[in-house]
C-alpha cells in the first residue's frame, strides 16, 4: 500500500535523502523502479518483485504528484496480479468488497465532469446522427450505455432547431442500474415535453454486461431510422474466457510453466487482435463478432462508437504495463492540469475509475480482464469486417468538437481526425476516439 | 362522411388517405417481406393535376395523390381568399385551413426584437439568429470569448431556452452582468440567443460571432449545451476548493491560488538547467505574478469572467477553465508532467547505453512512446521477438539471451565492494542533491557518472546488451537499464546463462531484510539477472 512520501517512520536511519528528491528525480525514479518490479513480475520472480514494491511504497502516493499516484496505482495492480498466485488470498482479501452501484455511477459521472471526453464525444455523436437523420419522420435512438441525460437533451434541442421541425424520436436507453434509467427518463421527458416533440423513452436494464442484452427487447421498427451509440461499451467483449486466472501465476511457477501461460495468452490475443476470419473459434472473437453481428442485424441507419484508443491489449504484460503507463500518465496530467491535488473527485476518479482500470490491465487475464482498449485502426478493421461502412465526420462535426475542446479552457487537450475518425489526444497522445458507421447493404 | 378506402390488412382498420395507412401500418412491425405491396396487387392508382397550366402540380410528375387535396390546392393557390382570421390580419381560401390557424392565433408568440412575431419557435429562432436589430446591439458589447461556431449556437440554443417560456421572458437566469439579464429574458422575449453568451467583460472572439453571423446554414448542434451545462452543473466544487485555498489572499487569485500553493512544495527548481536559486525565486514569483497580477489578457479576462455571472451561460464553465488555465500554468511551470518524466526516461537510458542494440527499459518506453501516439503499432506480434522494438527500426531484435537481464541500475553483483562503492556513491550523490537544491542535472549526471564509473570497474566487459553471449556481471548501467526487458516480456525462453554465484544468493536473502532498500534493490536486481535464465530460479523459493 503506498504510503504518504515522504514518511519518516520509514525514513528513519536508511535514506533521510530520500526525502530531499525533487518530485522530477523522484519521478524517474519511480519509472524505474516500476519497470523492474513489473519486469520482476513478468518473470514471477516475486521475491524481487517484493522488494521493489517496497522501495516504490516509499515513494509513490495517492495524492502526490503526478508520478506518485500513478504509481501507487500500478504497483497496487502489480501486488494484485502477484497476490492472484495465491488464489485463496485473493478471494480472503477481496471477500468482503462490496461493490456499490451508485458510487460507480457517480464516479463515472465524475468522469464526465471533469474531462472533455465524453462531452466531445457526445457533441459528435449527435452531429453524427443529425445529420443522418436529415429528412427522417421516425427515429429511433439506442444508446448501449445511457448514463448522461445531458447528451440527449442537447440532441432533443437540436432537433427541435431542425428546419423541418422535429421527428417523432424514441430512446432506448440501456444500463445496470434501473435508477439511473428512471433519472434519465424523466428529464428526458421533462425536456421533451418542453420542446414540444413527440417522445418516447424506453429503458432497459441489463445486469452484467452488455453481452446478456437480449436484443428482442430493443423493438427496433420497421420504418424508423435508427441510430446506436456506444460509448467505451466495446471493448469489454474483447475478454475472452480462455484463460483461467488460475494459471496465471503459480505460487511456485517454473518459468516454464508461466511461460506457457504467457503464450497461450498471446496466442488467444493475437488472434483475436489479427481478425482472422469471423468463424474463428476463439471465445473472444466469438463474443465481439456477435454482438457486432446483433448490432448490424439491426440495421441501424448510423452508429457512432467511441472508444479509447490505445493499446492495452497486448499479448504480455509489459507491453500493457509500458503502454498504459504512457496513456494512464497522459490522463493523470489531464487531471493535474486542470483540478488541484486536494481534490476528492479527483482522486476519487484516479482510484476508483482509472485505478481499477489500471487494475483490470495489469493484473487481469482472460475473460476477467475487461479493459481490452485497442488502436483505432484495430477498431475501423473490426467494426468493417463486421459489415459496416465508415461514414466518416462532418466537418461542422469535428469543427463543433474542436470547438468544445478550446472552450474547455486547457490547451493540452487536441483533437485530430484519423481515417474519418476523431481523435481526441492529450498533447501528443491519442486518448480516445470516435467513429461514424452505416450499414453495409 | 367520406369512404375510408384504404383499409389495414392487419387490422381491418379504415383511412381516407393512403399515405395515413401507410403511417399506420407502421406500428405494426411487419416483417420486410409482408411490407411491400407486390405490383399486381395494387392497380395503377389515379392521380389529379392541378388544371391551372401555371402551376407546378399541372405536371404529371408533380401530380398530388387524391381528390381533396388537389382541391385544396387549387384554393389555396388559385383561389380566392374568403376566410379572415378575426385577431389577426391573415386571409385563408380553404376554411379548414382558417378554422386551425384561429384555434393557435395568438396563443403561442415569439416576438423578435425587432418586431417580427412568429408563431413557430424554429423559424423564430432561425430569424433572431440573423435579424438585423440584434447584431447592432450585439456589436456594442464585446463579444464573449468562445471560439467555435457550435459553442455559440449551442449555449445559445440552450441558454435562453431555459430562459423562454412560450416567449415571455423569464429572468431564471438572470445575472450580476446586465447583459445577461437583458439577454437572459428580457420581457420583450427576443433576446438574442446567442448573445447571452456575451458575458461583460471578455475579449476575443469578435471574429468568431462574425464568423457565426456570416454562416448562411445553422444546423442545430448540440456542442455547446455541453458548455452550457458545466456551467449549470456547476463544477462548483472545484471553483470552491480552490477558494477555498488559503493560500491565496486575493480573491482574483483563488484559482491560481491552490495551484501555487500546490506547487510551492515541488518549486525547487525544477529546470533542469537552472542552477541557482535564484531561478527557483524567479519561478516562484513568477508564478504568483501570474497570479496577482492577472497578467495576460487571458488572464484577466478569465477572472473577470469569473467574477461576472454565475448562471447562464459560460462564466462558470469558463471560471473552471480560468483556475484551468492558472492551474495547468502553475503545474506546468513548476513541476513536470508524467508525460514528459516518461519521455524523459526513454531519452536517458539512450544517452547512457553505448550499445546500440541494447533493448532497455529506456528503449522500451521509446518505442512504447514511438508507438503511441504517431504509430499504430501493433504490439501483438505474439511469437515474435521484437514487439517492442520493432517500434524502433533502428534497433535489431534483440536476442534471446537474457543474460544480461539482470539490468542493475546501481550495482554490481559481483562484487560486494564495487557494489558498496555504488551504494556509497548513490547515497553521496542524493544527499548531495539534498543540499543543493538546483543541480538536477548535475545530481543525474553525477548519478550516471557513478554508474559509468563502476561501469569500468567491472571487471567483466561491458556487454550485457543484446548481443549474443549472456553476461549475468555485466549489467547495463544506465538509469534505467532494466536490461533485457524486452526479451523477458516476450515471455521467451532464452539462453541466458545464469552467473548465478555464491555472492547473489546471500544477497537474495539479504534482501529481505530492510537494513538497505538500495542493497537489496541491487540484490534483486541480481536476482532478476538469475531468473531470466531456465535453468535455476533462485529465488524462487
């Protein structure tokens, strides 16, 4: 556990200098030390692997600086993903977790608040199905995870601004927690009522994940133009059931024996990352395939899908650690440019949605590890083998986008356009994306 | 009662109108094949045409579909206009038409400053956009300072949206600023939509409204409701903890104020080539210059705006964005971002490896980076070797051997006297940079000279990199030589030959003890050198 740094009980006589680091010293410092104790970890040497945590506890803390959070939070994952070699410790330590809903929606809206992501990504969307839906009577909405009123209440705005006055628009909204669905029903049709256009809100609860969405329940109707959004909802089906977590690090791991995990590992994500043909047999080929397969069934007239656009699918753990830690540092700087060290959202956003982000990463495997974040251009080849068309972004789209950003106020954020596809990046690199899609015949 | 011809095969219910029924039948969610009407089903339908050669509907292939609605045409194109609506002045040839209009005249008005009144909210919100009579008075007032087109339209769209009830004006959002009241709602109801955006004092941004006024195509969008809402939702809290910061006497300051504060702790100077304290005082005052003096036109305008309105549109948004702005200025000025640390780490580990085909932890956040943000490289190569270097070109696949591994950043595993040195040396150099405050770059430079230092000591050649022939001694030195990391990652057995001696293991099972986090840092990097090879693990108890 990271400990504030500097403490001087620890201190005491063994390193009063270590006190005196400046934060940039430290900082490398701590890099460092990560890489070898995730290097440790790779190869199960766990006694090494010990130490170097410990040397990095006396550093690292959840509300230092930069650096310091970010690696309290991976070698948390790293002692994770250690202490899952002992699977009943595991199970002991996390028995009495109790996982409350409503905090995970606050944070995620916490989320929202804080970072320009999801509104950028919501400006585009609704841009997006704007203007697809130029001259529609019926349309019809499917949001995959309806958890912010405002971004369909900026869309019911605009279309009741539309020239030909607004269609007829029916939301289906899906989501874990029937209280957020009501929520949203009610200022949906608060704001609906105002602006005077026919609506209609159809709520779906869906427990554990979109993969147990019976897509009957959705009514898409003949004659209506229908519209999905999926933001971040795609790539938690990239998980597959392979792997057993209890391969994942004997205690007394031969290196052979690891490094047969490891490859089957690569083995199963490489192939679900080099798209072999749809009939593969893979579990999460298989998964990904079919609900891109239900969503194309549906025929939607667009859909928009953000997702994160970095690489935390790698085959091996140091190639997620490396490069999450480049996308986790980009993120966490966003945070210190823009919301003071004090902040309890903010460290409630870093512990409780990136941490366990990180987490999932690092210290995950198979079908546990849900934060498959993939490149773009891994998403544009899938969703387009799935038989979808890549509409490509308006330019009053990526101008309105762009726009919202500078409004934001901190110039660090970008935004860029990729293959018809907006980038949203922090400095140089890319966070998340967004991607505009039409059925294919 | 006319025939309802059109009937439902459904429902067996009856409409006037075909298009009604097709309306209808709808709802009933046929499937695809059912939808469509096969030809021989349906007989060649009459269509009529307006008997005016005039007219467009003369044409046949601008006919009109059924009886009534061609004579309602040609009334109210052709005809004489007998019905007169009683409040108002408009006439109606078709006493349908009249009797609808009289139901809603006068129930529902917008009225735009200008005078226009409308009866639709779209075309009045379309017309406010451009009437003339606002733009002059909207030029009076400087213009708030959002730059993009969406942002204006939007807040706007959503702003006095609030505002308006059926056009009468509601003050809701009202404000300190005049403006925003006259704009918000005023009781003439036509306040210019996207002039509430102008809260009083900024500066920017003429360009943008022009640019805005001079669009002939507003779509609606929904970019700024975005805007507008923060605003709304009030990311408040934030705005109150860091006026809440003490350390900030002056109001204007209270964004930058935490910031400053915040940082003071890490403002020891942090330029890596500032060497004297007096750049740390000038980087400290600076900072609170910046924050007192509100220097910059940004700035200033930024806590005037804060100051201004605190409903409506863009002032709380933008008062967050200003204690952004002072923020993110204090952090970045004082303190570097994990961003630049990591690509600093990847630059350091090359200037200290003199073997090219080193792969080291350094090399792997290069191409980590490298990868990143311009590549879409594909880390997933799942045999082969080189996922992380391949972001390099440069770079060879590093061999298997793994030798090397034991990439130690401060010691020596062999011998426990050079590795004292080291240790010695390391806690010299970090007490060192205790005292002195400002020589980061001297104190990393020491560091590395230390490490090339007992680079030379070894007495093994100092190739532990890549290439070929595993040297368990021979560690690379630099900072952040994990070694061989990117071979181990790759999960492949390699050849490495495990100098495990005597000297590691004691030092193995010294590292667990806490006398000397360094040693045992050493130590474990030692035992990292012995488990990247096959054959024994150590300490893998």
């Amino acid at each position: 556990m990271a400990q504030l740094s500097p403490n001087p009980s620890n201190l005491g006589s063994p390193y009063p200098y270590l006190r005196e680091l400046k934060s940039e010293e430290r900082g490398l410092y701590l890099i460092h030390l990560l890489l070898t104790c995730a290097n440790h970890v790779a190869t199960g040497s766990l006694e090494s692997a010990e130490v170097a945590l410990g040397q990095i506890s006396q550093l690292s803390a959840p509300d230092g600086d930069t650096m310091q959070r970010i690696a309290a939070y991976f070698t948390e994952a790293l002692a994770e993903r250690i202490i899952k070699a002992w699977p009943g410790v595991h199970r002991a330590l996390n028995a009495t977790k109790i996982k409350i809903p409503s905090e995970e929606t606050m944070v995620r809206s916490l989320f929202y608040e804080m970072f320009p992501f999801l509104k950028v990504a919501f400006v585009v969307t609704n841009q997006a199905i704007l203007e697809a839906m130029e001259g529609e009577k019926m349309v019809h909405v499917i949001d995959l995870n309806a958890s912010e009123p405002s971004q369909w209440i900026a869309l019911l705005q605009a279309l009741s601004g539309r020239a030909e006055g607004p269609p007829h628009l029916r939301i289906t909204g899906i989501h874990q927690q029937r209280e957020v669905l009501d929520r949203m029903s009610h200022k949906l049709v608060e704001e609906a009522e105002r602006l005077d256009i026919p609506f209609q809100f159809n709520p779906i609860v869906v427990s554990g994940g979109l993969e147990n969405l019976d897509p009957e329940k959705l009514r898409v109707k003949t004659g209506e133009a229908l519209a999905i959004s999926s933001v971040l909802q795609l790539h938690p089906f990239l998980a597959s059931h392979k792997n057993p977590n209890s391969r994942l690090l004997q205690r007394q791991g031969t290196l052979g024996e690891l490094l047969l995990d490891q490859k089957d590992n690569s083995f199963d994500s490489a192939s679900s990352s080099s798209s072999p043909p749809i009939g593969s047999p893979s579990s999460s080929q298989g998964k990904m395939d079919w609900f891109l397969n239900v969503l194309w069934g549906l025929s939607p007239k667009v859909m928009v899908v953000t997702e994160q656009d970095s690489n935390h699918n790698g085959a091996t753990l140091m190639e997620r650690l490396l490069e999450a830690l480049y996308s986790y540092a980009a993120l966490f700087d966003c945070l210190e440019s823009t919301v003071p060290r004090s902040s309890i959202e903010r460290l409630k956003v870093e512990k409780m949605m990136f941490g366990e982000e990180i987490k999932n990463i690092v210290a995950c495997e198979g079908g546990e590890r849900k934060e498959r974040h993939e490149k773009l251009e891994k998403w544009i080849h899938r969703i387009e083998m799935a038989g979808f068309v890549n509409l490509g972004l308006s330019y009053y789209g990526m101008l309105q986008g762009k726009g919202l950003l500078e409004s934001y106020g901190c110039d660090g954020y970008r935004m860029k356009e990729e293959n018809g596809c907006a980038v949203i990046c922090w400095q140089d690199r890319p966070l998340y994306s967004v991607s505009s899609w039409r059925c294919r015949k | 009662m006319a025939t309802n011809r059109f009937i439902c095969e459904v429902c067996n219910k009856g409409f006037q109108r075909e298009q009604n029924l097709q309306l209808h039948r709808r709802g009933h969610n046929l499937p695809w094949k059912l939808k469509q009407k096969s030809k021989t089903e349906i007989p060649k339908r009459k269509v009529y045409l307006c008997p005016e050669p005039t007219c467009v509907h003369h044409e046949a292939s601008r006919a009109l579909g059924d009886l009534t609605g061609i004579k309602k045409h040609y009334s109210r194109k052709h005809g004489e206009k007998k019905w007169k609506c009683d409040k108002c002045a408009k006439r109606y040839a078709v006493q349908s038409d009249w009797k609808a209009h009289s139901k809603t005249c006068g129930t529902r008005e917008y009225r735009c400053d200008c005078g226009t009144l409308f009866s639709r909210r779209d075309s009045f919100i379309t017309h406010r956009a451009f009437c003339d009579a606002l733009a002059q008075e909207s030029a009076r007032n400087p213009p708030p300072s959002l730059s993009s087109l969406g942002s204006h339209l939007f807040a706007g769209a959503g702003g006095p949206a609030n505002n308006m009830t059926l056009g009468i004006s509601s003050t809701a959002h009202s404000s300190a600023a005049a403006d925003i009241l006259r704009l918000g709602g005023s009781t003439t109801g036509g306040a210019g939509q996207f002039d509430h955006l102008l809260p009083p004092s900024t500066t920017t941004t003429t360009t943008s409204q022009q640019q805005f006024r001079n669009q002939p195509h507003l779509s609606p969008s929904s970019a700024a409701f975005f805007m507008q809402q923060d605003q709304n939702n009030s990311y408040q809290p934030f705005h109150h903890t860091l006026m809440q910061q003490q350390f900030s006497s002056d109001p204007n300051n209270a964004a930058g104020g935490g910031a400053a504060a915040a940082n003071q702790l890490f403002n020891l100077g942090f330029f890596p080539n500032s060497s004297t304290n007096n750049n740390n005082a000038t980087l400290f005052t600076n900072n609170n210059n910046n924050n007192h003096s509100g220097g910059g036109d940004d700035q200033h305008h930024h806590q005037m705006m804060m100051g201004s309105s605190t409903g409506g549109s863009v002032p709380l948004f933008s008062s967050s964005s200003s204690s952004v702005h002072q923020q993110q200025m204090n952090n970045m000025v004082a303190h570097m971002s994990a961003t630049a640390l990591l690509q600093k780490a990847a630059q350091m580990g090359s200037t200290t490896n003199s073997n090219p085909n080193a792969t080291t932890s350094a090399s792997l956040l290069r191409s980590a980076f490298a990868a990143g943000p311009n590549h879409n490289h594909n880390h997933n190569n799942q045999k082969s070797s080189s996922s992380q270097s391949s972001g390099e070109k440069q770079q060879h696949p590093p061999p298997p051997s793994l030798g090397s591994f034991g990439g130690s950043f401060f010691g020596d595993v062999d011998t426990n006297n050079g590795s004292n040195n080291l240790h010695d040396l390391m806690m010299n150099s970090f007490a060192a940079a205790a005292g002195n405050n400002n020589n980061i770059n001297n104190n990393s430079s020491s560091m590395f000279d230390m490490e090339e230092g007992n680079h030379h000591n070894q007495s093994s050649g100092n190739n532990n990199n890549g290439g070929g022939s595993s040297n368990n001694k021979k560690l690379t030195r630099d900072f952040l030589g994990v070694g061989h990391v990117a071979a181990a990652v790759r999960g492949i057995a390699g050849t490495a030959t495990s100098n495990i001696s005597q000297n590691q293991q004691q030092q193995v099972g010294a590292a667990l003890e806490r006398s000397s986090s360094l040693d045992s840092e050493r130590n474990n990097n030692n035992s990292m050198g012995s488990h990247s090879s096959f054959g024994g693990n150590p300490s893998f108890q």
